[in-house]
C-alpha cells in the first residue's frame, strides 16, 4: 500500500483547539504545523498535532506518526 499520493489541499483538524485548516500535502496522514487558533498559547509546543479529515482513497494508507519530543528528552539542560 502506498501512504504518497498527488499534492492536493485537505482539511486538517487541530487536536488541541479543534480549529480546521486547510493545508496542502501529499499524504492522508497527520502534520504538525503551527496551528492559527492555538500555537501563540502555547509557545512551547506551537506544533500540534493536525489530523486529516479528507477520505483517504483505497490503495493508501496513513504514514507513521511522528514522535514529539522537548529538548529536555534529547539533551540535559544546565542552568548556569
């Protein structure tokens, strides 16, 4: 099964706002841009989590999701 298809505009749903977007991909998965409604609230984590509310077509299917991570998980930080 393939998870690219054509470039094409989808409606793309916030998780964390519930605001809906449209956004331009070549996938039916989800993306992880900085979100109008919810991003300037949350300037630590002004990525969330979009998920795609457009049918995905037979013969694909979704691409893994992406892990999160904060700085702190990848590298101690020392406050000097």
């Amino acid at each position: 099964m393939e998870t690219i298809g054509k470039y094409s505009r989808k409606l793309y749903k916030c998780t964390r706002c519930g605001l809906e977007q449209e956004h331009g991909t070549n996938h039916w998965g989800d993306i992880y841009p900085s979100c109008k409604g919810c991003s300037w609230k949350n300037p630590l984590d002004p990525c969330p989590v979009m998920e795609c509310q457009e049918k995905m077509p037979e013969g694909y299917k979704k691409p893994a999701k992406w892990k999160k991570v904060k700085l702190g998980d990848i590298a101690d930080i020392i406050v000097a």
